[in-house]
C-alpha cells in the first residue's frame, strides 16, 4: 500500500509525540527507524535539515515539524477528540506545548546537557525549568489531564519532554512538591499507548520497506 513515510527515531521525544499522535488517529504509514550519525539520503532529500520526526505524504509533500505532524494525522481522524479539549481550546492547548518547546526546554537542555553549552549552569536551569513543572502540577489539580478527564494533545506534546527532565536525575524529581505531574507522567509512562510507541525497530535500510505504524 501506498503509505505517508515517518522518519523517526525511537528516543527523540519529538518523535514520540508524533508517533503518540499517530497511534491515537489510527493514521497508518510506513515507519523508517533512522540511526542519526547515519543519516539516510531519503531523509536529507525530505528535509534537508536532517533532523526527525519528517513525515513525507502520499503527494510528495514533506511536514518536518512534530506539533504540525501530529495535526495533520489528527485532522484526518481523531477518535479521541484531541482536537476539542473538554476544558479550555485547542488554542489553549497548543499554546501550552509551545511553551514546552520554547523557554522549557532552553532550560532542560542546559540541565540535562550543561557540556554542550558554553557558561550552561545545570542548577540554575533546572530551577528556572522546574517553574513551568510546578505550573503543569497547579493546572493538574483542575482535572486528570491538562484539559479535561482524558488524554489529550497536549499531554502527548510535552510528556516527552517532562520524561526527559524527571529522569536527568530522578531522585530530585521524585522529592518535589508536585505530586499530580508526578503521578501523571507515572500513569503516562506505564500506559499501553506509550508502551506502543516506544517498541524498539531495527534502522531502516535505503532499498527496503518500513514497519507500518500504528
């Protein structure tokens, strides 16, 4: 069958969002397993900046950003709604991922990987990261999931990412004063969606066919 291509790459939680997304539409396409220090000419040739998730549609055409994969899958079919939260917009939601994605993760790179910036301070990032998790923790007392009883758009966007930053050390993490993100990203991490996702795949090879996902 002809499929819409995902390059991907297991561990990038950009990837995972999309992926997440993915499986929560029911949109198939052919996953390609990219190993990054080897990078694939099809990928280059898709997105010339080389970095995943890309998703490469029927038509040719190349979607080389994960918040604009996962609408694209979610537009087509979105069985859970994620598209309409039951508290708050769409709007509302998107805004809160791209808050993830801007100053969030300024900070939780400098933490996590203070050699590769030039003057990086872990302690200081991790504090002005962890801002933005105590405000993830107060809007989770309004409902199970940021916006509503359900998972959603939103919580698939930044999961990733508060991973990330509960596990650069994760006895900290599990001593703060935030007992709902705590308990929501243990629920997240121990779920059958994610469990999905994060099914290790061989890299692909140039010449042969992708695993279809979901």
């Amino acid at each position: 069958m002809n499929l819409p291509i995902l390059y991907s790459f297991r561990r990038c939680p950009y990837a995972m969002r999309t992926r997440l997304a993915l499986l929560a539409s029911g949109v198939r396409c052919e996953l390609r397993e990219v190993v990054l220090r080897n990078k694939p000419a099809e990928l280059l040739a898709a997105s010339p900046k080389g970095t995943v998730p890309v998703l490469q549609t029927v038509d040719g055409r190349s979607i080389d950003q994960s918040q604009d994969i996962m609408l694209w899958a979610l537009n087509q079919r979105d069985p859970g709604h994620w598209l309409q939260p039951e508290n708050g917009s769409l709007d509302d939601a998107l805004a809160l991922i791209s808050r993830c994605d801007g100053d969030f993760k300024h900070h939780l790179d400098r933490y996590k990987y203070p050699q590769r910036f030039t003057g990086a301070d872990a302690v200081a990032s991790r504090a002005a990261a962890a801002q933005f998790a105590a405000e993830l923790n107060t809007q989770l007392g309004q409902s199970s999931y940021f916006f509503g009883g359900c998972f959603g758009i939103s919580d698939a966007g930044i999961m990733p990412f508060i991973r990330q930053f509960a596990h650069t050390d994760a006895a900290w993490f599990a001593v703060q004063p935030w007992p709902r993100l705590q308990a929501w990203l243990a629920t997240l991490e121990a779920s059958k969606p994610f469990a999905r996702v994060m099914q290790p795949y061989a890299p692909w090879v140039s010449g042969t066919p992708g695993v279809t996902f979901p």
